[in-house]
C-alpha cells in the first residue's frame, strides 16, 4: 500500500493544504508537525506561484505574500528535507505546470521523490496533458493526482479509469474559497469514479466547517480544506500554529466516528 492510500486506511482521512513560505517557511514546517499531532492524515504543500489560476483571494494573496517572503521552489525542498528527518506523514505538492516546467519536469519529481513526497495536484493540467508528468512521477515513485469536477461527469470515467494515489473531487465550480453551502451531488461523482476503479476520494473546494466536512466525509473517503487555514495563516501571522491546529483537530473530531 502507498503512503497516500495508507492515510485513508484508518476511517475518514482530513487534509489540510497550507501555503509554503506563509508567513515563512520557518511556520510552515512547524505547521506541517502541528497539523500531523491535531490528526492530518495527509497534508497538501502549496508551492506559490505568481498566477495561481484556481485559488480564490484567501490563497492567491498567500501566494503572493510567500513568493514576496522568498518561498522559492528550493527552499521549499529544503523545508520538505528538514520535515522529513522528523516525519513520515503522506505529503503531496500542489502547484502549477509553470512551477515544474521551470524547474525541470524530471528534476522537479526526481527531488520530490528523494525527499519523500509521495504526491503531486497540478490544478492547471487537464487529462489530456498529464502524461507527460504522471508517466515521470510514476517511474520515481510521485503519483500524479487527479482532480474532476461537477462538469467532468462525462469524463470522470476516462479520468478514474488510470487516477493514482486518491481522486480530488471538486466540490463546488469556481475557485478556491469558503462557501456556505455545498449543493453538488457529491456522492453521484464519487459511485462514477469507484465504479471504474476503487480508489480513495478526497472533496476538497468550499469546506470550511466541522457540520460541511462530517456531510462531505459521509459521502467520500476524506476531506480537503485549504482558504479557510489560509485564512487563519493570514489573520494570525507568526502566531498562526496554534490557531491552525486547533482548526485541523476540530476538523478531524467531526469526522472521526464516520
């Protein structure tokens, strides 16, 4: 079993997604080890970038604020490396093609893999153009993690039939950011996919709430929160760790008897 379908193994899983560099990646890495003792199962590291297509206001300012910070993609290995001598919790970039393109698509995975990281979410990279990255993350070891959304229900059949690690279930069309309420038929994408392959399901876009993560987490195998702990990122800076994982332990309390 992989360390990503491992974090889905013991219940509903709960992953929270923080910026890196936000407010530095100092807190970032202090947030990952604080995240993992408030109950993370499997947690999402934002790499900034300067034109973040899918992220709301909350997480386009916090890539803004990182990148300004000097959250640059080595440093990020570098705050990944000194994470992984304390920490064995799953862990998976989110970033865009441009971020990896840069770098080196090889290079990019090549690293990830050394250092660990056991997943990649390019939210800017349709079915029809991921090969290219999967089939390199594949061969090191980095599944390539597929995302659909409530106007993929014709092609979430193609998408599932070769989804790796867990399948991203957008919740809601739009960007990222805290909704009050989530209408999409949630359950309906998530029979589509394990009717194709049984994978684990994570919903993610939308979730800000202990009552919206237990109403999502009964009709997925986990769920991902990002703006609203980017939000707290924002609102308590460098004191921002306890705060954050006080949210996450609540989260996983909502979720845990499912």
């Amino acid at each position: 079993m992989t360390k990503i379908k491992n974090a889905f193994a013991n219940g509903k899983a709960f992953i929270p997604f923080i910026t890196c560099g936000d407010p530095s990646l100092t807190i970032s890495e202090q947030l990952v080890y604080a995240m993992e003792a408030a109950g993370a199962d499997l947690i999402e590291l934002g790499i900034p970038f300067s034109d973040p297509t899918a992220e709301g206001p909350v997480i386009q300012a916090a890539n803004l604020r990182a990148l300004h910070a000097g959250a640059l993609t080595d440093a990020i290995f570098e705050m990944v490396a000194r994470i992984r001598q304390k920490t064995q919790i799953p862990l998976a970039f989110m970033t865009y093609a441009n971020v990896v393109y840069h770098y080196g698509t090889r290079r990019f995975l090549q690293k990830a893999a050394d250092l660990g990281v056991d997943g990649l979410i390019l939210a800017d990279v349709p079915y029809e153009e991921k090969a290219e990255f999967a089939e390199v993350g594949q061969e090191l070891g980095v599944e390539l993690i597929s995302m659909i959304a409530p106007t993929s229900h014709d092609r979430i059949k193609m998408i599932a039939q070769d989804a790796a690690g867990f399948v991203y279930c957008v919740s809601s069309l739009g960007v990222t950011g805290v909704r009050n309420t989530i209408t999409t038929d949630i359950n309906a994408m998530v029979q589509l996919v394990k009717h194709e392959q049984e994978i684990p399901c994570a919903v993610g876009f939308g979730i800000s709430t202990p009552a919206q993560a237990r109403e999502m987490a009964q009709q997925a195998d986990g769920v991902i929160v990002g703006s609203a702990i980017v939000r707290l990122c924002e609102k308590y800076g460098q004191d921002c760790v306890k705060p954050v994982a006080d949210y996450v332990r609540s989260m996983k309390d909502a979720i845990r008897d499912l």
